[in-house]
C-alpha cells in the first residue's frame, strides 16, 4: 500500500516529538522509540494500491492537534481542519482503503501503537492538560508500506 500524507510544521512536529518523549519516560509505549528514517509526526490522509498521484494540495494548511484520545491499541492526537482536503484526495484517488472513507476517516498524529488497554487511561493523565496545538500541514509524502521508502509529493 501506499499513503498520502501530511506533514507538520517545525513547530507541531517539536512539540508532538516531545509528546512522544515524556509518553516514553513515564515508561509507556511511544514512538519516541521507533527508529526508522522515515518516522516523523504526520497525519494519513487515505492509502491506495498503487503509487498516488493526488490532485494539486493547497498547502500550508491549517491545522489544529488536540487532545489525546485512543483509537484501537492507539494513543493518538485528534487533528482537525483537514477534512475538506482529505476529501479531495481520496476522491481523486479514488482510495479503497475502508478506514480512509470521508465518513470513517479519523483524523489523527500517533503519539503510541500497540499499547495496552490497561495503559491508555494511565496515557491520557500523563498528557492530560494539553492546550490545543494550532500550525500548519506543510508539505505532503507517500510512503511505500512494502518497499518502506518515502517519496515527496
């Protein structure tokens, strides 16, 4: 599969770096761990079979990450004011991802993957208190979830 994605502005991505570092201190899963070349804070906008070519992006756009809430085994941030965008993309792709349908869709930064259900209220205490976080999506990528490779868009 291959994503289109958001990337965030220096400020957004700190501060969501630092996110995942206290997540990690307080001995809790986090992506602060995970080290891949290609791991940076952004947000999917939709997944499709082959290489995307989406419609031009109005980018910067604005966007706004608040608070923590799980998704699945997740802990995520909500991002908001990337809908009308998202729906573009995946019209014009053409995406067949279920997840990624505009009424599925749910927008978000992953802060951790894989944590435990008896770790998520824990989590969300640890960075509770967190005002809303407003920047700008600033550039977009596709990553190549079989060749593990990024390519700009």
């Amino acid at each position: 599969m291959h994503t289109v994605e958001l990337l965030l502005d220096d400020a957004l991505d700190h501060a969501v770096r630092v996110l995942w570092s206290r997540l990690h201190d307080a001995g809790l899963p986090s992506l602060a761990t995970h080290r891949h070349l290609t791991n940076r804070p952004h947000v999917t906008l939709t997944s499709t079979p082959a290489p995307p070519t989406p419609p031009p992006l109005a980018l910067p756009a604005p966007v706004v990450l608040g608070p923590p809430v799980s998704l699945g085994r997740a802990l995520v941030l909500s991002v908001s004011g990337l809908e009308d965008l998202q729906h573009l993309v995946w019209s014009a792709l053409g995406a067949v991802s279920p997840w990624h349908t505009p009424d599925a869709w749910t927008p978000h930064v992953s802060l951790a993957l894989n944590l435990p259900a008896d770790r998520h209220s824990e989590a969300r205490t640890l960075l509770s208190g967190l005002s809303p976080l407003s920047g700008l999506a600033v550039a977009a990528r596709s990553y190549d979830t079989a060749s593990r490779t990024v390519t700009d868009l």
